[in-house]
C-alpha cells in the first residue's frame, strides 16, 4: 500500500509539468483542461475516499506551490473533489467506473465541484451574473477535463497497474 502512495506523487510530478506548461496550449479560449483532476479521480476511484480526499489535499497544496496561486484555494478544492470521486469507490464496481462513459461522468461532476469551489476562492465578481460565472468558470472547464478524460481512459490497462 506504501508503493501506492509514491507512485501516486511520482506519476504526479510529469502530470503537474504538463498542467502548467503544455496544456494551456490547448485551452479553448480561457477554458483549461484539468489533468491533475483525472489522475486524482482514477486515484479516488482506484483506492477509495480517503485516500482521494489525502491526495487531492497533497496534489492541491503542491499545485497551490509551484504556480504560486493563492495558497489553500487549489488544495481545498481538489480535496472536496477527491472526496466527490471517493463516492464512487468499491471493489466491486472498479471496472465499471473506469468505463469511458461512467468515468467521464465522475469527472465531470468531481470537476464540477472543483471548479464552483476554486472559482468562489479565485473570479469573484459582483458586478457579473452568476449563472454567467457558474458557466464560464465552472460549467465550461469541467466539461472540458470530462471529455479529455473520456480520450485518456481509453489508453489506461484494464487491470490496474497504477
């Protein structure tokens, strides 16, 4: 189980270099994919909530670090989301949920959850509507690591090597 824990942070370290350099390159207008919240799902999936809830609060605290946003805002939210994607861990229903469909639905509602709490923390605007920022800055951006998710999954092993 202690193997789990390093290869999770190690697996991590190329995921947070892409996040930060390669895919704001793909980004369709100001709407950003979230790898960093794939690898914390198939984790939350792969070996229950808690472990979910601990990664996502070690993945958000080191992503808070390296790009220097305001610090706690990524880590709360990739905490609430790992718990979120933690629901859906059983033994039993591993290999249904990293189906390409189910999986892309639990990502796209734990990104949901992610983007709604990182955006009360970072784009809070009076002035603007908030259906207007619930779709700009939550809605948009979760649909977004849901369908690149849905592309990565295709490319995970079956049985789990992670």
């Amino acid at each position: 189980m202690k193997i789990n824990y390093i290869i999770s942070l190690l697996i991590f370290i190329p995921v947070l270099i892409i996040q930060t350099t390669f895919v704001p390159l793909i980004s369709i207008g100001q709407t950003v994919p979230d790898m960093i919240l794939i690898l914390l799902v198939y984790y939350s999936i792969s070996e229950g909530q808690i472990y979910g809830t601990l990664l996502g609060f070690v993945y958000g605290f080191c992503f808070d670090l390296v790009t220097g946003s305001l610090l706690g805002s990524t880590m709360i939210a990739k905490t609430v989301a790992g718990f979120v994607a933690g629901y859906f861990s059983s033994e039993n229903k591993i290999d249904i949920y990293l189906m390409f469909f189910n999986f892309g639905l639990i990502v796209f509602l734990s990104a949901l959850v992610d983007q709604i709490i990182y955006s009360f923390f970072s784009a809070i605007d009076i002035s603007s509507n908030v259906l207007l920022i619930f779709f700009q800055n939550a809605f948009l951006p979760a649909f977004y690591t849901a369908l690149l998710s849905m592309i990565l999954i295709i490319f995970v092993p079956k049985k789990r090597l992670l």
